[in-house]
C-alpha cells in the first residue's frame, strides 16, 4: 500500500499534486513518500513486535540521508555494503550498535574504520576476509564481532542477476564448510563469534526459498552451538519482493513473512535482525518524467522521455516492469507506444508495446514503484545531470538532492597540463 493515488483526475502524492512539484523542480525527478516509508517500517516492526528484533534497513536500495532518517527516526538500524554507505548512515543518525556490515570483499580501510565506529557485526563473506579482519582489529586494539555470511545453496527463483544464495555466486561461505569456518574464528584474536547470517536474493516473490534456506540455517545454529559457539544474532537478510505490476502477482506479505520465520527460527532464541531494502523503499518512489516528442515510426509510436536508462537502469539492467502512468488522467481508449528516453542505446527502453492514454509532448507520466535501485543506481551517461531527489511529507515536500548543474558535472574534468597552452 503507497501513498500515490489519483484524485479530481490528477495524481497526488500525498497531500501534493505531482504536476504542481513538477512545475517547481522541473523534470525528470525522483519523488519519494515519507508517509509510504513509515508504513513499511510499521509493517515490519508490528510483525516482529514480541521478539528481540532489530530492522537494518538495506541503504543500498536508496541511500539519500533523509530516506535513511526517515527510517531511522522510526527506529531502523542500517545494512551497509561499503564505507561510503555506512558514513552516510551515521551522518543520517543510525547509531552504530544499530550497523550491520555486510559486502563482499571489504579492504583494509574500510575495516579500519567500522572498527572505529564500533558496529553491531561484520558480516563475513570469506576466510582470506576473516583472516585480514583479525589482523586489522588487533592491531587497532579492537574485537570485531561477527557472523559469516552462509551459502545455502538455495536457489531463491528470482532473476539471475539478484539470485545471491546458489553454490555457483560469489556471495557467503559454502553452509557445507561453515563448521570448519567457525572452529577456525574461534581461534583467532580480535574475533569474537556471535551470529550466523544469510540473505539468498532480491524480489523473492514466495517465501518457500526463504523457509527452505532458514531450516538448514537452523540446523546450522544447533550444530554450532554443540561445537561449544556462542550464537545469538541471527541475520536473515532481506529480499521480500513487492508487487510491480498492481493486477501481477502478490508477493508474501511481511506479516506472514514474519510468521514463518517465527515457525522456523524462533525457537532458538535469536536476536533476529533482517535486512529489508527494496520493501521499505521501492513503493514509496516514483520517477516523474516529461514527453518530449511522440514519434510515428514504421509500424510503431515511440514516446520519448526526458528520463532514460542513466536515471532508471532496472528495465534496461532486470527485465524489470515499471508501470508508466500519466499524471493528468484522460477517458481516451489507451494504444500501444513503445516508452524510450533519448540516450544512444536501444536498451534505453523502459517499456515495449505499453498500453497507454495518447500523450502529446510536455505531458507527464510517473514510473511507479522506482524508490529502490533508481536514484542510487543512476549515472550521468550521454552528459545527463544526476536525476533530483525530493521528499514529500504531507503538504510539503523539499528537494532531497538538487540537479546538478553542468559546470558541476563538467567541471570535474581535469585537462593535464600538457594539452594545454
Ligand atoms: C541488497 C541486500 C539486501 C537488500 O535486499 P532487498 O531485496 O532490497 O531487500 C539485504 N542484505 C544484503 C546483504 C544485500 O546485499
């Protein structure tokens, strides 16, 4: 459920006409729902409510500090993947007993410095890692704690290119060698163990992968635990899917989420962390964009955007469904138009043969369901300035990231000096 709806035939976010944010920010902009991110949260924290539990929101999914604020200041802790990540977590006010550190390879200063912080846990992906870990933190004076990251071996369903929990990626340690992982951190100085984590994929759409990948994660706990380990932190990652398509498929909803891993896990006493990102944040963002010009081809129209693959790479990058609708609704029999931005690549589509109003240029549509992997996953290709952020709050809203202007893209350019005068 998000906080985008239609009302005197234009679409509001909440309390705010789109068109109205578009006149004052120009297009294309990301727009955001604070009202629609609190839900999420709500949904989760209500669902866990009679367990220790903690919800690291995954900021790679969106990592403006005010989405992360917004969270935060609900109680969210943060899942970070790099140093960069975890520095805009704390500037965005998570403090770092709430910081899980997740990633694949993380280097030397990048230890270094969650060291520093004082972070709830290193999820360790590899041993070459642990062994570096252990080095780094005792020469700091500092005890990291940890989990490893486990491989189940699951296949999660999902596209290929976010299947994470399979033998065959690069993510986490094979489950069938945990044991001997383990006995191994145990030993080492500046470790201690206190966790065992997971996360299989993104946009799962059931939760049969989920449940499959807890039960031997379980079993795991319980094996661990006979071999002398101390484990109270269970991190099960993220990954709950959400639904693209409004008449598609429904994925699992949080709440019956929450009870299977009750079922599954809860009775080992766990602290439960989980590490939702794309839930959280996807629903709550559009990505508004202009019609420059519609263009009769051979057998087809064209409508042409002033958002492209630089702004929203998921249709280029997934396969991935956005629905496209027009801002000021219109009674006129939908046709089918081919939705491009104007960049120089044909994989800069965001939709074939998509029935749609007829549109003339300078109307606006909004892509739906693009608050998570949009903005973050953005680039300034063809010379296009990073797309705006802005976030709505009721009846107000304020630009959470500006445009950038030319100078400041172009301007970072450096000519060496001799190709100068
Ligand atoms: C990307 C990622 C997540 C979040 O995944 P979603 O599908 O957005 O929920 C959680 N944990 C880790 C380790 C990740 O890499």
């Amino acid at each position: 459920m998000d906080h985008f709806g239609f009302a005197q035939g234009e679409m509001y976010v909440e309390g705010l006409r789109v068109s109205e944010i578009a006149e004052a920010v120009g297009t294309p902009f990301y727009c955001y729902s604070t009202e629609t991110l609190v839900r999420h949260y709500k949904v989760f924290s209500d669902a866990f409510a009679q367990n220790d539990f903690l919800l690291c929101y995954a900021v790679k999914a969106n990592t403006n500090q005010a989405v992360i604020k917004t969270l935060a200041d609900q109680g969210a802790g943060a899942d970070v993947v790099s140093e960069g990540e975890m520095r805009r977590a704390l500037l965005a006010g998570v403090s770092p007993e709430k910081i899980v550190y997740s990633g694949v390879a993380k280097t030397e200063g990048e230890m270094a410095f969650a060291l520093g912080q004082g972070i709830l846990q290193f999820n360790v992906e590899s041993e070459p890692e642990l062994e570096q870990l252990s080095r780094i933190a005792t020469s700091l004076g500092k005890v990291a704690a940890i989990a490893f990251r486990i491989n189940p071996d699951v296949d999660a369903r999902t596209h290929a290119k976010i299947s994470t929990g399979k033998a065959e990626n690069k993510f986490g340690v094979p489950w069938t060698r945990a044991r001997e992982i383990y006995a191994r951190a145990a030993k080492l100085p500046g470790i201690k163990v206190q966790g065992v984590d997971l996360h299989i994929g993104s946009q799962l759409t059931e939760l049969a992968p989920f449940e499959e990948a807890f039960h031997r994660i379980g079993q795991l706990i319980e094996d661990l635990r006979a071999d002398g380990h101390e484990i109270s932190v269970l991190d099960l990652g993220g990954g709950l899917g959400i639904p693209y398509e409004q008449a598609g498929e429904q994925p699992p909803l949080p709440l019956d989420y929450a009870e299977m891993v009750k079922r599954v896990v809860g009775h080992l006493g766990c602290k439960i962390v989980i590490e939702p990102g794309r839930l959280l944040v996807g629903n709550a963002g559009i990505l508004v964009s202009k019609v420059i010009y519609v263009k009769e081809g051979e057998n087809r129209k064209f409508l042409i955007l002033d958002a492209a693959m630089n702004d929203l790479i998921r249709p280029s990058m997934y396969d991935a469904y956005h629905e496209i609708v027009p801002v000021v609704e219109s009674d006129a029999a939908p046709e089918p138009y081919d939705i491009v931005g104007p960049v120089c690549e044909t994989g800069d589509t965001f939709a074939r043969g998509r029935d749609i109003a007829p549109l003339k240029g300078g109307d606006l549509v909004a892509m739906r369901s693009a608050g998570a992997y949009g903005a973050v996953m953005a680039s300034t290709y063809n010379t296009r300035p990073l797309v705006p952020e802005v976030l709505v709050n009721g009846a107000e809203y304020a630009i959470i990231r500006p445009r950038p202007s030319y100078d400041d893209i172009i301007g970072l350019d450096q000519i060496p000096a001799w190709l100068k005068e």
